[in-house]
C-alpha cells in the first residue's frame, strides 16, 4: 500500500467481498490508497490506525454495526471532520436519515451504481 505522504487514504468498510473489491477498484483508479475493513471493529481500529481521508461504510456489519463504528469514530478529535459515507440497501429508506444523524456526509443506497 502507499504511504500517507503520496496518496489520500479511504477506508472501505463492506462485509460483501465482491462490492468490497469494486469499491477498492474505483477508489484506486481515483488516486486512494485503500484500507479495508470486513466489520465495524475493523473498520474503528483502521479510522484510529491510518487516520483517513474518507471512510466509506456499510451500516449492517457484522461485530460492530457500521452505526456504532460511525459514532465510535465521531467521538475522536482527530477523526471528527473526515468525511464518511455511509452505504445500506435501498430498501431500507430510513437508514439515510439515521446515517446523517449519526455523522455521516453521505448515503449511498446499495447496490452502489458506478
């Protein structure tokens, strides 16, 4: 991966591998180093670790919900202002607003249009 001084980092927080890797993908090809996290717990400790400049999550992750790794992340000075994108069904209409309350910037209803 490439070091914090030559690329901006995003953390991808997705427990489906396959919509994990297709966001990586499109992440690279927009210039990120890519951190990947399968669970909310990862997802924390990879906020806290590489310091993001954007984290893209899930809100159903196993472990630790994505809404309980969104707020533990908002609790944290440091992390306060990083942008993050929350990312559900698009079933599941209320999940945008409770995404915004919890400190999302965004929601990205799924599955993810590129």
């Amino acid at each position: 991966m490439a070091t914090r001084e030559s690329l901006p980092v995003a953390i991808v927080a997705e427990s489906d591998d396959e919509t994990r890797l297709l966001i990586k993908s499109l992440l690279e090809f927009l210039g990120f180093a890519v951190v990947e996290a399968h669970d909310g717990q990862e997802a924390f400790e990879s906020a806290v670790s590489y310091q993001p400049d954007l984290i893209l999550i899930e809100l159903k992750l196993p472990v630790v919900t994505g809404f309980n790794a969104i707020r533990r992340i908002k609790k944290i000075s440091d992390l306060n202002n990083v942008p993050i994108i929350a990312m559900s069904s698009r079933a599941a209409k209320t999940n945008e607003h409770l995404a915004l309350a919890a400190g999302c910037s965004a929601h990205v209803a799924k599955p993810i249009e590129f």
